[in-house]
C-alpha cells in the first residue's frame, strides 16, 4: 500500500494500476461504512485508491473543519488489511496553491436541504470531487448513502459534465442501537451518544406509517418531528421528505420518498436518512 | 473519419483509438486556423478528435448565436483529407440534456476583458470544454491563441481541476493583409472586410512602440486606440495590456504583456491580439 501526498507521484503510481481502477474518496478518520465502500470495491475493481483529504473548501466559516477528527496513523491502520493499492493524502496546498480559482457547481439539487443551511459546502464537495476524479481517473467511485444529498449532487454532476466512470452508492452503516456510523459521531459525550439514537428512531416511526399506507409527506415530516421533539437534547435543523434525485419536497409520495434531518444533540450536528418503496 | 453524434458512440469510438489522443474543440465553419490546429495535432498524437459544437451557453442573450455561420458538409470536406479519426458533432440536447445543471467556472481570469463585456461567456466555455475533456479523454487539446483569454481560463481550469492533459496553444493566422483568421469575418461586407485590417494595424504599432523601448502598459493602450480611432467604421470595446496569465492590467511592462482588443466593424464583433516579449 503507497501512501501519497504529491499530485506527481500520485499521476506516475496511478500509470501503474491495473483496471478498473475504484475509488473511494474520505475525510480520513475511517469508521466501518469507509471499509464497507472498500470492500464493495474489492468485488468490482482490479486496483483500489482511498484519498484522503480534509477538504476546507466544504467547510463554512463557523464549521467544524479545525476540530474536525483526524488520525492517519490509525486510517492507515484500518486500510493495510484492506488491500488497499494507493493512499492519496494531499495537502490543503496540494489540492488548492496559491492563485487557485476553479469551481465546479451542480445549481438545483444543491439548493435545499444541506445546502440551504451549509452554503457553499456542495461547491466544495463537488469541486474536490471533480480534481479527485481527475487526478485519480477511477473507472468506479463509492459513496456512502449517508450523505444522501451528496450522492445525488455527485451523481448529476458525473452524468452532466460526462466524467467516464460509474458513481456506486453503498447502504448505510449502523451501530447495533441505530446510529448511523460517521467521523464526527466521536464528538458526542456518553449521554448524547444515547440522545442521538432519537435520529434514527424518528426516521423508521415515518417508514412504520409509510408501511401502513401513509403517503402524505407533510404527515411523514410532522411525525419525524414529533419524534425528534421528544427528546430534550435534540436540536432539530431540518426534516425532509423528498424525491430522492431532485431533493425537492414531495406533496404525496407516489413512488419514492428520501426522508432525511439534520439534528444538533448538543452542539454537534447529525444527518441520517432512509429511502422509503426503495425496490 | 468517424462522424459520431451521440456520447455513447462517441465513448465506444473512443475505446478503439490508439493514444495518445488529441483533442481540437470547435465551433465549426473551419477555416485555416482550425487546420493548423489539426495538423499540429499530427505531429504529437496517434489519433485526433475534433468536435463541432455551436455552444449554446457561452452566447449571451443579444449575441449572435441564431446567426453564427454552420457549415457542416464544408467542415467535414475540410477535415476529411487531414486525416481526422473521430468528428463529434453533438447536438444542444446531447450537451445540455433536460435537467442540466451543472457548471465549471474560473474565477478571477474570467473576470475582465471578454469576461467583463460577456457576462457568463466563460462559464459556457470552461463548462462545455470540461464536458469534452471527460467524454473525449484526449492526452492533448489544441486551442488557437486568437482567443488569448480563452486559453489563460483553460489553461487555469485544466491546472486546477487536475485535468490529465496538456494545453497546446497555437498560433494566429492571419489574412495576407494581417486580419486575423475567425469564422466570424464572414460577417463582413467588402468595405467593413478592408476596415478590418485596423486591429492588426493597431497592434503592431503598439509592437513596434514596444520594440522601441516603450514600457509604459497605459501609453501602449492609447497607442493602440489612436490607431483604432482613425478608422471612422471601428467601435473600440476595450483595448488591453496586461499579464498574460492573469490578463490583469499592467502599469509597466517588465516581461511579457498580452495586447488585446475588442472592436466592432459596422455591427461585426473582432477580436484580436498579439503577445510582447515573448521568447
């Protein structure tokens, strides 16, 4: 496993790699949904490259990209026994040097949701996702269902601007209790680690009722909130229940439905989701 | 030579080439410029692609984009004995597709000159070369140095974005009496066709104040439009001295300098340019 920093050397590694070539792009702090995306990417790809990279250009100004985990040690770790053939880990100078200016902007399906709270974070996350693709070349990307709204802005942006690989979304990876495995659950203190389970509870009491028929989305939503309300320390920012490509709010659901929320439990910030008449 | 509309026979005519692969992207209505660019191409790459592709985006609303002269069966006639491998000729839908959204641009050096008086023009550029880079994969892409800012932006777009290719800019040609080569002087009547020549005339005095030691980028700007003022048919848009990367403009010239300028012949737009100091 070749551990990278520099474009040149990733560019000289990369000439070597048999195809096809997967890719799974991070923010580092590895939990078992990145080494879920790896070992889809085992079953499908001949040679696989893990970036890497905090990205700040995702990250508005009173975010938490300085507090954000990192711990490469431990990611490498993690990957060794992944059979992992490249780690391209650039630097903030590597990835944007000085003078940088180009932007890559998917309009609509980055407006709500996510974007409507973080502006400016899906340019970031589609710009570096645009370098990465160019840099690396894979024939697959793996992302997680996690970041929901992601995976829809990604998968416009690599059908619109005709990137030649395949965009794979992966199912979400939970702990026994419910909650969705992400970096940033190493925030949470032992009581709010218990107060976040609320997320995931709010979102299959919404599937229990869209099991028993319900298809008014306002309905799913005043329930997810209900839930949400029910627990002291949960901040609720959003809920949604919308078509999952274009994000837009449904009325009725007449065939699928992305229900998803972002929730503060104390002053960090949650998103978990469920696609609901899923085939 | 493979004529290809779609992008999944272009992907599949792709597939066959022999790289390295050189891309020339058009507009069409070839002419000799675009040749030179074809021929050069031949002198690096095992096979060439050119694309023919009115851009929509990059004509603001008043421009003349209903009006810009298509020849198709020429362009091909043109092509045909220069050896080109593969002419994608993509239709607006095939580009641009019902719900497209998405949008490369550059920021800073898509700013003044034809940034500042076509708003959006670069975003349409940047945006549909990016699209041809990642559907064509060339291992080069030929631009003509005609449109100067054009290749300050590509060249800043494909070092940014980690573009796996190089930029190889091309020369002007010009007409025996100096009018720069553009599919655009077929706009011209025979008496606007003679007031033409004023753009070059200005430039090269401006070159030769320049080769007599004149430094001063703002004394190189009223030379340029002394000259562009004695053809009473010229409409000076902008004349320009500036950094060649950044095309923002000098004060004094130290190294080189882009002279640039755009005019309008009767209701015909021209541009033009020249490079000071180059080794």
């Amino acid at each position: 496993m070749k551990v990278i920093i520099t474009l040149d050397e990733l560019r000289a590694a990369r000439q070597m790699l048999e195809g096809p070539v997967g890719l799974i792009p991070t923010m580092g702090f590895l939990h078992a949904g990145h080494i879920s995306l790896v070992r889809r990417a085992h079953q499908e790809c001949a040679s696989i490259v893990v970036s890497i990279f905090v990205n700040p250009t995702q990250f508005g100004p009173k975010e938490d990209l300085a507090a954000y985990p990192r711990d490469l040690k431990r990611d490498l770790a993690l990957l060794t026994p992944e059979g992992v053939d490249l780690v391209w880990t650039p630097t903030p100078e590597v990835m944007y040097p000085p003078g940088y200016q180009a932007w890559v902007t998917v309009a609509e399906v980055s407006q709500p949701l996510e974007g409507g709270v973080r502006p400016g974070h899906f340019r970031g996350v589609t710009t570096v996702v645009a370098k990465l693709f160019n840099a690396i070349q894979p024939q697959k990307a793996y992302f997680g269902q996690k970041d929901a709204q992601q995976v829809a802005v990604i998968r416009r942006m690599a059908l619109d601007l005709n990137f030649p690989l395949e965009v794979v979304v992966c199912p979400i990876l939970r702990e026994p209790d419910g909650l969705a495995m992400s970096s940033r659950n190493v925030y949470l203190s032992a009581e709010e680690r218990q107060a976040a389970t609320i997320l995931y509870r709010s979102l299959t009491t919404a599937r229990n009722a869209f099991e028993q028929s319900e298809r008014d989305a306002s309905r799913l939503r005043s329930i997810m909130m209900g839930v949400l309300n029910s627990e002291p320390s949960a901040r609720p920012q959003y809920v949604s229940c919308a078509d999952p490509n274009t994000l837009q709010e449904l009325e009725i659901i007449v065939d699928q439905a992305l229900l998803s929320m972002a929730v503060y439990i104390g002053k960090t910030r949650l998103i978990d989701n469920l696609i609901l008449g899923e085939k």
